[in-house]
C-alpha cells in the first residue's frame, strides 16, 4: 500500500482575516445633468426627466444645481494630487470571544522611478485601544502626481487577534497582517510644446570700456503651446517663467498690465483647446551671476538655458494642478 503523503502547510486552507480594508478615492463631487424633453411632447410633461423639482429650475439647461458623486475610480492626471481613505473594518460577528487589537496600517506609492513612503492622516489615533466589532480605523493618504505611467498603491495592515477565556483573560493571541495592491495610471493634463526666437540684442553703455563702450544684452521671444489633453475643462490660472541668471522674464500674457488698468479673466481651455502664451526674455544688465555658465554654454553647443516654466490650473470643481517642465534651451545658433 502506497503511503499518504503528509500535508504541507500550503494545503492548508487559508482561515479568513478579521479584518478588511476599504480603499476609496477622494474627489470632488460635480454638477449633475438633466435631459430635458422637447418642449413639443404634449403627451409627457416637460419636467418629467428634470433631476431637481424645483420651480426655479430652467428645464432647458442641462446642468442642475445637485451634486453627485463620481461613480468610478476616474481620471488620474499628472500634476494633480491624488487622495484616497483607508479603512480598516472589523469584521468579526458579534458572538465571538476574539477582540481585535494594536491595528496598523502602512502605506506607500510604486512610481516608474521610484517608491515613496506615504504618512497617513489623521496621525494622532492610538492603535492599543483596540477596533470594537462593527468599527473601523480610516486614515487618509494624499501623493502628488509627477509621473506618467502606472502607479501601485501598496497598503499593509497588521493586528493582533486575541481569543478571550471565559474569565475575561487572554487564552491565546496571534499577530496577523496582510498586504493589497491598487494599481492606476497617471496620465498627463496638459501638454506643453516650446520654441525659442533669438531677437536683437540690446545695446547699452559699458563705462568699465570707456566713453565708446558697449555691451550687448541677449534678447529671446519664448512661446509655448499649452493644450488640454484631459477630459474636462481647466481654468489656467497662472503661467511663470522662472528665468535662470543672468536672464530675467517679463509675461506677454492675459496678466500683463494693461494702460487701461483692467483686469483680464484667466482663460478656460475646454478638452482639445490649445493656448498659445508668450515671454520675453532679457539679459539683465549688470548681472554677474550665471554670467559664466552662459558664456561656456554659448561657447560649447551655441545654446543658452532660459529657464523652467510654471503652470497652475484648476479644474472645473476646484482640483488644483501644478506642472514645471524642465530647462528650455534656446535654439543652436548657425
């Protein structure tokens, strides 16, 4: 007779875990939408598809006045910040003599580069008291988006379980812990195209070379493209050129000063809408610092670094966004 192979702890069926976790995004709500009927249907009433009774509600717009939430994950988009909640439930039924104790849970982000711890909020909540059945234990966890490509949010919780005798004294207990992965991809919001126009330089007296003296200030015009490659709109609420020396940065966009005095609205980029934003670029007189590394730049590859460009923008709802791209370099000169 053949002999029974023994049994590897592998075989062993899996008790389940006390207890869960919940993982769900936190976004902003947005306006919901109605399909008003054709005002020529006199068989059903017009407000008969409306989303809001109220008396005051124009039958003809789609938008209403309600809120709603999200009904999926959505969008995730690079420059924003993303935020979830965490919460870890006890699932035990109210006639067991198990409790549940020292519950903790740790997180972090899985970029294409690298992974980065996450500290969760609130941060003050003290694990030894113990989850009653029927709690939970919620923190929140915010990471901004600087990457494109898929992103892991790994969570691991641990607790220790422990069986109650009937004295109301600990039998046994055991530590016990255990580990999910949710996975999304962060995709750009905003695409940014540049290019670079050398101007005439500016000529200004240089005493330190005499009465005939001259130095000549480099001069650049640098436009970028700016299109909305998201699915909503967003509000530009801001575009800044921050200048490497010896160059300095004046906007030529809806935030300069006008003689007049009035203020220009931000612009709103719908989905597929490109915006065309401009800055001047000039040498500043006087300026010794980065003077140099210009100089060696001009020298070695005929390029000279402008400087990085800020954008911040804010979706429909209020989502803020914020994106700098990396150093823009003029073009080779011939």
């Amino acid at each position: 007779m053949a002999r029974p192979r023994a049994h590897s702890g592998a075989d062993t069926p899996k008790e389940p875990h006390s207890v869960s976790l919940k993982v769900l995004r936190l976004s902003r709500p947005s306006l919901s939408y109605q399909y008003p009927l054709p005002a020529a249907n006199t068989k059903i009433s017009s407000k008969a598809s409306l989303s809001s009774s109220a008396e005051n509600v124009d039958n003809q717009f789609i938008l209403t006045p309600h809120l709603t939430l999200p009904p999926t994950f959505g969008s995730a988009y690079v420059g924003e910040t993303f935020a979830c909640t965490l919460s870890a439930n006890n699932e035990l039924p109210e006639d067991t003599a198990r409790v549940i104790t020292s519950v903790r849970i740790v997180a972090e982000m899985q970029t294409p580069s690298q992974v980065s711890s996450l500290d969760l909020e609130p941060s003050d909540t003290n694990p030894n008291d113990g989850l009653q059945k029927g709690q939970s234990l919620q923190k929140i966890v915010r990471f901004d988006l600087k990457e494109e490509g898929n992103h892991i949010l790994a969570v691991s919780v641990s607790y220790t379980e422990t069986l109650m005798g009937n004295d109301l004294q600990a039998a046994s207990g055991r530590v016990r812990t255990f580990r999910k992965l949710y996975q999304f991809v962060a995709q750009p919001c905003l695409s940014v195209r540049t290019k670079s126009s050398e101007l005439a330089p500016l000529e200004v007296d240089n005493k330190s070379l005499g009465p005939y003296g001259k130095t000549r200030l480099l001069r650049f015009a640098l436009e970028a493209q700016l299109g909305n490659v998201g699915d909503g709109a967003v509000v530009i609420k801001k575009t800044h050129l921050n200048p490497k020396p010896p160059f300095k940065a004046m906007s030529l966009n809806w935030d300069l000063e006008r003689p007049d005095g009035a203020d220009t609205p931000p612009p709103t980029l719908n989905p597929r809408d490109v915006l065309q934003v401009a800055f001047l670029v000039e040498q500043e007189e006087g300026q010794q610092e980065g003077l140099e590394a210009l100089q060696k730049d001009l020298r070695r590859d005929s390029r000279a670094v402008l400087g990085q460009l800020s954008i911040e923008w804010r979706s429909s709802m209020g989502d803020k966004g914020f994106l700098t791209t990396g150093n823009l370099l003029t073009r080779k000169r011939v």
